[in-house]
C-alpha cells in the first residue's frame, strides 16, 4: 500500500478502470498509513473545522430514509420556520471565537426560496460583515442557479449538496429527487462561482463498491471537500435498525477516499461519537476536517475538545 501512496503523491490517480477492489480487504494498518502519508504530504497539517446550524428545521417534503427532518418518517424532530438574522449572526460570531474555519446554514426542505431565500441573503450579508473572516457555506438543497449566484453576491463562498451514495444505490434511499438532480446542482453551484462540498452518508446498507463508486465519482469532479457521514440510526426512520458499522469498515472507508481525493478535504461528519477517543484515528486514516458541535439532529463534538486532540496530534489550527 504505500508504493501505491507513493505513486499517488508522485502523481497517479485512481479511476473507474482500475481495479479497486483490493482496496476491501487489503491490511488495514497498511492502508491507514498509506493514507496518512498522502494526507500530510499532498495537504499538509492544516486542519479545517466546520460548523453548521439548522436554519429550518423538520417537515421537508423529501423522502430521504436516513433523514429525521424527512416528513415521511415518524420522528419528534423539531419543527420551525427560518430563525431570525440575530440568531445566525450571533452563533456565527460564537463560533468564530472557539476557532472554526467555515459556518454553514442548513435547511431542511427540497430548496430555499420566497421570503425565505430573502431572510437568508439578508443573513448571510449579516455575518459576513459580521465575521468577515469566517468562511461562508451553504446547504438549501436544489437551489436555481440564479439563486446560488445571490447567495455568492452575499458573502458564500462554497455550496453543500451531497450525492449521498453511489448512482446505483441512490433510488434505493431517495425517490422524491435523483442523482441526476444533485450532479446539476454541484454543477449550477459551481457556474454561479461557488466551490462545492458534496460527500455522502455511509452505512445505509450501500455495498464496497457503492462507496467505491461514489468515491471516484467525488474525484472524476474535483470536489474539494468531502463530509463523510457514518449513519446513526435514528427511530422512526426507514434505516433506524440498520446495524452501525465497525470502527474498523469506517478506518478503511475514510483511507479509501484519501487514496482516491488525495488533495482534497476528507471532512468527518456525523459517526465520530463510534470512537471512544473522539475520532482521533480517523485523523491517522487520511482525514483532515471535521464537522464540530452539534449535528442538525444528534450530537457531535465539542469544539474546544477538537481543538485540543487535534493540537496534540501535531495539526495546526486557526488562531484563536
């Protein structure tokens, strides 16, 4: 594995006509260390830490089986309208001062437009005046590219839309939109100007070769960040018995999708909690971002504990 890490740093990349499929059982201290060395030498030791708020929450008319917010499950998510400018600008500003690169506003829904799409341009002006140095995310789902273009004029710099799985696996998880659907949005997001954070959730009974597919996909692309979500079942939704997957498939998941998006930011979202030492493996397995605090509907990690674990594993920070 680290000749392969070595070609992969002196330039080789992986695609769909190699064949991958040692990568599922090849030796898993082998992989990780391969995955590591392509980390810290093609990205260095700069950590990148991602905070996100749930601008909207619940009743979204889509029928994604992992999501909580989904109308079609039976949950007791919280439900409300758009919150209000104050409240973005000021968890904005809260997190700026514990040291988190980028801040993201999600919102549950098919997309965001009317008076809502108005309230968050107002919003997102807001915080970039705000924090003129926090990096500005955003995640309002199937948004026109007319939209996407305000919301660049307002102060965000990168779109999230994730692709969830492979193509194959997709109408398995989601029939009320299609892949094809979420690669024209990567696409629109990237013509109004935006750079694009798309990954997916792993653990929705996918097999290697979805994640594999999904991976090369992310890389035929160029995507630059990739958030890596490893499903927590939540009751009363379709996956809310789905068996958790092993620390061991989540290691070998992440190294994989260094070794293929070598430059990228492999970014650890939901699924840290599975780790006792707060995902610090993960950061030895190829990753080198994190979603940090709370997650839109399970609990993540907290920031100042990131930034400690992830200071001691020799990665450097924003300044506080």
């Amino acid at each position: 594995m680290l000749n392969l890490a070595k070609q992969i740093i002196e330039g080789r990349r992986l695609t769909a006509t190699d064949d991958l499929s040692f990568f599922i059982d090849t030796d898993l201290n082998e992989l990780c260390e391969g995955a590591d060395l392509i980390r810290k030498t093609l990205c260095g030791s700069t950590v990148d830490l991602c905070s996100i708020i749930n601008g909207r929450g619940g009743k979204c008319s889509e029928n994604c089986k992992f999501c909580a917010q989904s109308a079609h499950s039976h949950t007791n998510c919280d439900v409300y309208g758009f919150l209000s400018t104050e409240e973005f600008v000021n968890d904005c500003r809260r997190v700026s001062q514990k040291g988190v690169n980028r801040y993201s506003i999600v919102t549950a829904g098919r997309t965001l437009a009317g008076a809502d799409l108005e309230k968050a341009i107002e919003t997102y002006r807001a915080m970039h005046e705000a924090c003129p140095d926090m990096i500005l995310c955003a995640s309002h789902g199937l948004m026109k590219k007319e939209d996407l273009v305000r919301l660049k004029e307002a102060g965000v710099s990168m779109y999230h839309t994730n692709v969830e799985t492979s193509e194959r696996y997709f109408s398995e998880i989601c029939t009320t939109h299609t892949y094809k659907d979420k690669i024209e949005e990567i696409r629109s997001a990237r013509s109004a100007g935006l750079t694009v954070c798309s990954g997916g959730i792993l653990g929705m009974g996918e097999t290697w070769q979805d994640r594999l597919d999904m991976a090369l996909l992310l890389s035929k692309m160029e995507i630059t960040s990739i958030p890596l979500n490893f499903l927590i079942p939540v009751k009363g939704t379709p996956l809310g018995s789905r068996p958790r997957l092993s620390q061991e498939e989540i290691l070998r998941i992440v190294a994989i999708f260094r070794y293929i998006n070598p430059t990228a930011w492999i970014r650890i979202a939901a699924g840290r909690s599975y780790f006792d030492d707060g995902g610090a493996m993960l950061f030895r397995a190829g990753a080198n971002a994190a979603l940090t605090g709370d997650m839109l509907t399970t609990v993540g990690n907290n920031t100042s504990q990131d930034r400690d674990m992830l200071a001691g594993m020799g990665f450097q920070l924003k300044n506080l």
